[in-house]
C-alpha cells in the first residue's frame, strides 16, 4: 500500500511538473506592449515571424543605426521579418523626448515605418518584463544577458524563441544578421 501511494504521489508530481512546463511560455507570445501612440501591440500576432527587437535612443552615437534598421525592414518586411524598436532612457539620458517627440525624430530623421513602442526602461528596478524575459535565462530559456547599451538587438525566431543577442556596436545590415534572417 505504501510502494502504491508512493508511485501515486511520484506520478501526481510528474503530472504537475509537465503541466507547469506548459504553463511557462518561453516565448515573446505573451507579451503586450504599448506602441508609440499608446494602442496595445500583441506580441502574439507575430507568430511565424522572424522579430529583432531593439532598445533605441535618439541622442546616442549609435542613432545613425535607425537608418540601417529602416533599410533592413524594408528589404524583409515582406519575408516575415519584423523590427520592433523600444525607445529608452537608462544610458545616459540619451532617450528624453516623449512618445511623440521620439516617433516626429525618427520619421523625420530616417524614416522609420517599422513598429515602435512606447518608452520603456531595458535594466534596473523599473524595467519592462518583456526585457526581464529576453534578459533572464530562466524566463527565456536561452541565455542570462545585460543590455549594455542602446541598440542592442534580440533576435527571435519564428516560434517566439530568443535566438542571438547583438550588441550594440554591430550594425543591424551585418552579415550575420542578414544571413540568420534569410535562413
């Protein structure tokens, strides 16, 4: 009776594990967001796609990287690929404008039609719990990581999944990243 409840209780708790490892969704499918206009912006609509997401910052020396983003989107919007840029103000106030004032900069600047959200923090006690997933191995399921600075780039695969960090000095039309696209 004993070896039986035992064999119970183990069986129960297996059944439980499995089930809580399909409650934990190790993709960016679960997240809402708000875009620059403030309108929600499923995550989940991107299913299929290929995604980069990237902290952005109108006042850094990487700024020019927004014109390299738009060129990038163009080339691939229509093969499944998506850019999605998350202004913010964590490195040396290089992000202060508000949503407005960051969407009028980057249309007028570059010309940035790719999809950008609203102003979030990327690191600290404030940030946003889409970067809590893409930066902590145990909610990701890839890879503990630190975004350094702005325009640092996740890559996501077409299941949701992150698949490569960038850093921020690689230009997003790098061959690298050209090729992890069209593949």
């Amino acid at each position: 009776m004993k070896k039986l409840l035992l064999f119970c209780l183990i069986t129960f708790s297996w059944l439980l594990q499995a089930q809580n490892n399909k409650i934990m969704d190790h993709t960016i499918y679960q997240f809402k967001v708000k875009d620059i206009q403030g309108k929600d912006f499923d995550l989940s609509t991107l299913r299929g796609k290929k995604v980069m997401i990237v902290n952005t910052a109108s006042k850094c020396g990487f700024t020019p990287q927004y014109k390299q983003l738009q060129e990038l989107y163009s080339l691939y919007k229509e093969k499944d690929f998506v850019i999605i840029g998350f202004p913010a103000n964590n490195f040396a106030g290089q992000e202060p404008g508000s949503d407005k004032e960051i969407a009028a900069f980057c249309e007028a600047n570059y010309g940035v039609d790719f999809p950008m959200m609203s102003k979030i923090s990327v690191k600290g006690a404030d940030m946003h719990p889409l970067y809590h997933f893409l930066t902590e191995k145990s909610k990701n399921n890839y890879k503990d990581s630190e975004v350094q600075w702005n325009f640092q780039k996740y890559l996501i695969d077409e299941e949701g999944r992150v698949a490569r960090v960038i850093d921020s000095k690689t230009l997003p039309t790098d061959k690298s990243i050209i090729d992890w696209i069209e593949n």
